[in-house]
C-alpha cells in the first residue's frame, strides 16, 4: 500500500508547463489555451460561455453547429459570405458569428482581414478545424486573432489524424473574458500523454512528415481531377478538394462518383459542388 502512495500516477493528472510551452499555439505569451473534447465541444463551451441565442455560420459548413443549436435550443442563420453578413443590421451580443477557414468544402472569407466592429456587438470565432495547429501559420494566425478579441478554434482529429484522441481547444488573449477557463478535471493521463508526445521533437518530426505527405497527395489529387476535366476548388486544407462541375449528370461525373470514397455533395446555384478526401486510394482509383 505505501508503494501504491508513492507512484506517480496517484495523483490528478495536469499539463506539465514544459509541455504546454512547447506546443506551437502556446509559443506566444499574450495567448491561452483551453483544451476541450474536439472542436465541436469548443464552440458548445463558447457557445455557453457567452450566453449566446443566435448562431450565424458559412452555409455548406461543418453539421456540428446545427448539432449545437438544436442541443442548446438556439436560432441558427447560414451566410453566403462575410460582406453579405456585415452588411446585415447591427448584430446582438447574444449572437456568434462563426467563420470557418479553412472553408469546408471551400473557404469564402479570410480572417486576416476580419473587423469585428462591423459585426455590432455579436461575438466572433474562427473554427480553424481543417487548419494544420501545428504549423506556424496556425500559431501567427491565432495569436493576431486573439488580439482582436477573436478565439480560435482548433481540433486533432483532422489535420493531425488524431481523432481517437478527442483533443482540441480555444486559443483565445491571456487576461480576458473571451473564452472559458480551463476545467482541472479535463486532464487525464492520456490527454497529457498525447500531448507530451507531439510536443517531443519527435512527435513534432512525425507530424511534420505526415503534414508533407498529405500535401503531396492533395496535389496528385488536384492534377487527376483535372485529367479528368472537372474544375477545382482547391481549399486551404489538405484534407479534401473540391471540384465545381456544371456537367454532374455527365457519364464521365458519374463513374469518377462511383471511383472514389469519402465524399459529399453540396448543393450550389448553377451546378453542384463534390468534396472529395484526399486519400492514397481515391488518387489510385482516378489514375487507373
């Protein structure tokens, strides 16, 4: 029984700060990050953060905001593009307008160049799901944000291919309001493994690999739908592209359709948008 006192692991688990300064979102001092299940747990602990009635998103986007507002009984409002909801009337501080980039199936607004003055009063986030958080693009990006009084949210379990663990987060300014403190119970002993891992030189090394393959597999992706004369919209992310075809009905379009795994439709005026995964497979299937 005294051994079983002394072991390490009877005691609650935490983040250790050598492994929370490692991580590239926490490089920047004016930032904090709370760590949640997922990106959709995120924004539901935004959402009830900030005692928000009214969800705007990207039409064509993520389905958890619908999730999140039917669970909370809230209003929810789709948008075509950032100008068309700035130009809206003045927005209450009980609204959230979520803008998604990378866009999911394409991105329609950049957030570098988001005002939050002209949304009224309303609360912004950026869902950075499809984002790589481990590139420096994602730590500059965040922390510009978080200076505006913008969080951002992020998730593992896309670019990172992370999903079983069931780790994200909110990069939101030190010192302010704008996103919830951090539950102590969150941590557990594999939370906290998985992150000292990727915050390892190691880890940062697989992960650096992994993001370099997937790059190059979306480029084979884009240059196959090409030969295959379909248009396409290549998103932010390496994890899917996006093709544009007014000709869906086409014999070609439907047997590239049955070629391939991990798609989606979304409707569009004046034709019809296909998401497609980027996937060793789905490129072997488009060249034979």
């Amino acid at each position: 029984m005294q051994q079983l006192t002394r072991i390490e692991w009877h005691q609650y688990a935490t983040l250790p700060a050598e492994v929370e300064a490692s991580l590239p979102w926490s490089q920047n001092p004016m930032v904090r990050t709370t760590y949640t299940r997922g990106a959709e747990d995120a924004l539901l602990q935004l959402v009830r953060h900030a005692s928000i009635k009214q969800i705007h998103c990207a039409r064509w986007s993520y389905p958890g905001y619908a999730r999140i507002a039917k669970r909370l009984g809230l209003g929810i409002q789709e948008y075509a593009s950032i100008d068309q909801l700035q130009g809206t009337r003045p927005l209450r501080e009980d609204n959230l307008v979520v803008v998604t980039e990378p866009g999911n199936p394409f991105t329609i607004g950049a957030t570098s160049a988001l005002d939050p003055s002209l949304f009224g009063h309303a609360h912004l986030v950026v869902d950075a799901a499809y984002a790589n958080p481990f590139s420096p693009e994602f730590a500059l990006n965040s922390a510009n944000l978080a200076a505006k009084g913008v969080p951002t949210v992020f998730t593992l379990s896309k670019t990172a291919g992370l999903a079983a663990s069931r780790l994200g987060g909110v990069v939101a300014l030190r010192g302010t309001s704008d996103s919830p403190e951090q539950d102590p119970r969150f941590w557990d002993a594999f939370s906290v493994s998985v992150l000292a891992v990727l915050a390892s030189k190691h880890g940062r090394n697989l992960l650096s690999a992994f993001e370099r393959e997937r790059s190059e597999l979306a480029d084979q992706l884009v240059r196959e739908l090409v030969r295959w004369d379909l248009p396409v919209v290549r998103s932010q992310s390496n994890l899917f592209v996006t093709c544009f075809s007014k000709a869906v009905h086409s014999a070609s379009f439907e047997h590239l359709v049955d070629l391939v795994q991990g798609k989606r439709y979304f409707d569009k005026v004046g034709g019809s948008l296909l998401r497609i995964d980027v996937s060793r497979d789905n490129v072997k299937a488009l060249k034979e």
